[in-house]
C-alpha cells in the first residue's frame, strides 16, 4: 500500500439560487489570485481537488466554451507537482440552459465532460459530479436551489439523472483517457431520530449510500430502497442503470461539520464518528477510500484537531489493513455561507487553512499542520 497522501481543495460551489448563481472561487478571490496555488503547493499536497466547471466554462451554450481561466490554472497545478482532482460540478445544477431534472441534462453533461477530457487528456483523476445525493436534497428535495422543487418523485429523478450524467461522463472521458479514475465524493452523515421516528432513520440510513449503490449497480428490486423507486415509476432507470455499472475507482467521504453542531459533551468525537463511517465504506464496497472533504467551521484550534484526528484515524484502519489512501484538507481558503446553505449572500466567513478576510491571504494554525502532517508521510531519505 502507497504512502497516506496529504490533499487538499478550495471550497469551489457554483449554485444557483432563482436566477443567481453564487460562486465560492470568487467569494474567496481565489478567481483572480493564481499565485494561491503556490501557496497550495507549499503545504505538502498531493493532489488538489479543482474545479472545471460547467457553469464557469460553458455558461451560455452547451458548444461555446471559455478555457482561459482552467489553462492556465491546471498548467500552473502540474508544474508545481500536484495531481488535480478535476470537478466538473460542485453543488450545481448545470447553466442555465438546464436543470438537475432536465431529461437531457445527462446527455448535455457528457458532452461537457467529452469537451473536458479532450482538452486536458493528461488528467487521470476526476469527480464529475460532487456529491449528487446532496445536490439532489437541496435542490429537488428541500427547495433551496434551483429548481426549487420540495418533492420525493424529484429528489430521485434529480438523483437518477446526477448518476446516469456520470456514467456517460466516465465512459466519454475514458475513451479519451483509458486510465481515468472516477473519484466519487457523498457526504456520508447519519441520520438520528426519536424512537417515534425510527423508520425514517431507516429510510435516511438506506439512502445515504445510494449513489454509490447506483454506480455500483446494486440498486435492484433487492435493494432496500428499491421497491420505494419502483412505486414511482423509476424501476426502468433502475435496470438500465444495473446493466451498465460504473464502479468508483476511490470512494470519497465527504467529512464536514458546522460549528453549530459540534459534538457536545458526552458525545462521540470526530475520530469515532470518521473511523465507523471509513469502516462501514469498506466493508459495504472494499474499494479504496479516501476522506475527499475534511472540514470543520469551528475555532482555528477545532480545526486543528479535526484535521489531526482524521488523519490518526485514517492510519489507524491502514494499520488494519483499511485501503485508505488520502485524507484532504477541504476550504482552503475558507468559505462563505454554508450557515444559510448558500441560499443568500450574507458575507459569512469561516476560516480555512488560510484566512482571506484580508487583503491578502494568511496562514492559519491548520497550515502549519498540514505541512507537519505531510512530512510525515515523505520523510526525507
């Protein structure tokens, strides 16, 4: 097994709100301050999870494209000696001549990830869609991104589509590049209840690993959520979404928390809570894992630890025999309004592993760690 690997990302979400689009890589400055991937660099990382987006690339029409802004930033990523992670959508529904429950949104995204690995054939690693149960929740299930819908039917239409969009991406970007990886990122919270509302822990606990599930072509009548999709017509897209697995070739947890609901006291900590989520991963999939977001918008010192932790507990299961294979410092330049789910511009900050609330960015204590941490990793000879 390789070394544990040290990567990173900067918060990067393109969501659309109404006819707003709200975008973090210029909430952060990061747009105009190529001189950040210097700064990445100077950490230790490995890999960099980095946005090539859909919206920022291809905004009007699905065959008119501006590279400028990726050339020179992926140029810039491989001459400092990092692999990049490259994202194709963060959060979004897609510009604005589509939507997550557009029928043809999984056939246009094909055609932009075609576009995409066609210009950059050298890129091996890729997560096309960033966590596609969440995106569907929040948009199709809760109504806070467009399309603003608040129904089940749409929730899984939102989320049929998101997995069919990367199946058909893969299969483009890989007959550009046969060995393409597929870096395939949820979030992977629990859900807790009362007693009186236990069968909707049951409902939400099936849910939480559909869309590896459904890449991995194990969402059939079987599947304990499978006669729910049957009952809404979607028992076809099931089966044709069976026969053409798409297995990820790295499972990515998404592991974040907002300070507001931090553990309290008496609570498991953020290295139980990480170490069970790893563990139930591999046993459900024994694929490689990766921690793909590690993220916590508390105190720098919190952050510190949260960082530590994940790492210890990624060597921990390695020691097990767990095929963990990176942990990644996520919001490295911090983010802007997840307090309010990105639903309006309030100017919330919270701190990365660089504060940009000034004129330009400074190290906080979360730099220094990451740089110890990667030491450690690559001792020298």
């Amino acid at each position: 097994m390789q070394a544990l690997e040290l990567w990173g990302g900067h918060e990067c979400t393109v969501n659309r709100v109404g006819c707003v689009f709200f975008d973090q890589t210029f909430r952060s400055g990061h747009q105009h301050r190529i001189e950040d991937l210097e700064r990445f660099a100077a950490l230790g990382l490995k890999a960099l999870r980095y946005p090539v987006l859909w919206e920022r690339v291809a905004p009007d029409a699905p065959n008119r494209f501006d590279w400028s802004w990726t050339d020179l930033r992926l140029a810039r990523i491989r001459e400092l000696g990092m692999r990049p992670i490259a994202g194709l959508l963060h959060h979004g529904g897609g510009p604005r001549y589509t939507s997550l429950v557009d029928p043809i949104f999984p056939s246009l995204f094909a055609r932009y990830a075609r576009e995409a690995a066609e210009r950059y054939p050298w890129i091996e690693d890729w997560t096309p869609i960033n966590e596609p149960l969440a995106t569907a929740r929040f948009s199709a299930l809760y109504g806070h991104w467009h399309p603003h819908l608040a129904d089940e039917p749409a929730l899984w239409i939102a989320l049929l589509n998101q997995i069919e969009a990367v199946q058909l991406a893969m299969a483009e970007i890989r007959a550009v590049n046969p060995a393409a990886r597929l870096i395939q990122t949820e979030d992977l919270g629990r859900a807790y209840t009362t007693p009186a509302t236990s069968h909707r822990a049951a409902l939400d606990s099936a849910r939480r690993w559909l869309t590896w599930d459904l890449l991995e072509g194990r969402a059939t009548r079987g599947h304990p959520l499978g006669e729910r999709l049957e009952a809404f017509g979607l028992g076809d897209r099931l089966r044709s979404l069976a026969e053409r697995p798409c297995p990820p070739d790295v499972i990515g947890v998404n592991y974040d928390q907002g300070g507001a609901r931090l553990p309290g006291p008496g609570a498991p900590s953020a290295a139980v809570g990480l170490e069970a989520t790893l563990q139930e991963a591999w046993r459900r999939y024994r694929r490689p894992l990766a921690v793909t977001e590690s993220h916590v918008g508390a105190a720098r010192e919190a952050q510190v630890d949260w960082m530590r932790e994940a790492w210890d507990v990624a060597g921990r299961l390695r020691a097990r025999g767990v095929h963990v294979q990176a942990v990644t410092a996520w919001a490295l330049l911090g983010a802007f309004d997840w307090g309010n789910l990105l639903t309006r511009p309030d100017g919330r900050y919270e701190t990365g592993v660089f504060d940009v609330s000034g004129p330009a960015p400074t190290p906080t204590p979360l730099a220094a760690e990451l740089a110890r941490l990667a030491a450690e990793a690559n001792p020298p000879p």
